[in-house]
C-alpha cells in the first residue's frame, strides 16, 4: 500500500464526515434554526464554508484515487456513472453522488440568477447525493469497510444525517404557512 492509497481512504472517510455536518448544517438552516449566539445568518455562512471544505476533501480524495495506479481508475469515471472496469457500481454510485454535488454547487453559484423555485429543486439533490456517497464508500471500502471504528463512524453519519432530515421534515418555524402562502413555499 502507498501514501495514495491512504490520502483516498482517509479523505474518503473526512468527507464523508463534513458531508454529513454540511447536510445537518442545511436541515437546521432550511428549517431557519437560530439562537442569540448562532444567527441564521452565521449558520447559513457555516453551511456554505463547510461546503467548500468538504469540496475540497472530495477533490483529494478522487485526484488521489485516479493518480493511484492500483485501481487504473480513469478521470471520466468520476463523472460518468458505470464505466470503470475497477468496481464499476460503487464508483457508479459515487459518479452520480459527484453529478449531484457538482449540480448543487453550480445551481448555488448560479442562485441570483435562477429562480428561487429551480434552485431549490437541485439543492435537494444534497439530499439524494448523501445516501449515494454512504453507499458508494461502504461499497468500495473493502478492508476497511470492515473496521469496526469506520463502521461506528458511518453509523453515527448515518443515524446524524437521518435525525437531522427527519426533524427538518417534521419542524414548522411560526412563518412557514404565512410563507407558503404568499411565495408558494419558495425561500
């Protein structure tokens, strides 16, 4: 095993921590989730800045697996689900995880100048692209999928993830029906 193979891995596993925090970051501030000392605001910035972040890991992660000759894995792999012969469903999965990521952060780019309604459909694709990245790691993962320290630190993922987007589906802030109302559930 060389240096790159366990940058990937490690990087990996980082991103799919901060994925994690970034999708519970956006349930609490699509739910408008504020305190004195956490203005929305200041949760939204942290949303986009760990966004960022976790783009970052992601680059390395992927950059290092390409550069690695041990999987032959290809740069249009990352891109276009299904076409590498190394595990070509697990890297598949984390194609189309990658596609829905890269649509999140274009859309978000792009937010000023689309509607309000059209952004909002794509950035729910975080919300597909986070199952997709679970699945494609814990695929992939061979030996390390394995570990019972990673498997404690999906499951905490995963249990995290899923009690942040239940409590945003089920959470009502006092102006929601006034909104939807009157934007028709656009904010």
């Amino acid at each position: 095993m060389n240096a790159l193979w366990y940058v990937s891995r490690a990087t990996g596993l980082a991103a799919l921590v901060l994925f994690t925090a970034v999708v519970i970051l956006g349930a609490l501030s699509s739910a408008r989730l504020a305190s004195p000392r956490w203005p929305r605001f200041a949760v939204a910035a942290l949303h986009r800045n760990l966004s960022l972040v976790t783009l970052a890991f992601l680059i390395l992660h992927i950059a290092t697996a390409i550069i690695d000759t041990y999987a032959g894995l290809q740069w249009i792999s990352v891109v276009v689900p299904f076409v590498s012969a190394y595990h070509p469903v697990s890297l598949g999965v984390g194609a189309i995880a990658f596609d829905l990521l890269g649509a999140v952060l274009v859309s978000s780019l792009l937010r000023p100048r689309i509607s309000a309604r059209i952004w909002k459909a794509i950035h729910w694709a975080a919300y597909l692209s986070w199952p997709a990245a679970v699945v494609h790691g814990f695929e992939i993962g061979g030996a390390d999928s394995r570990l019972t320290w990673v498997r404690v630190l999906v499951a905490a993922c995963v249990l995290a993830a899923a009690a942040a987007v239940v409590w945003r589906a089920t959470v009502r802030h006092p102006d929601t029906e006034a909104r939807r109302g009157t934007l028709g559930g656009l904010r």
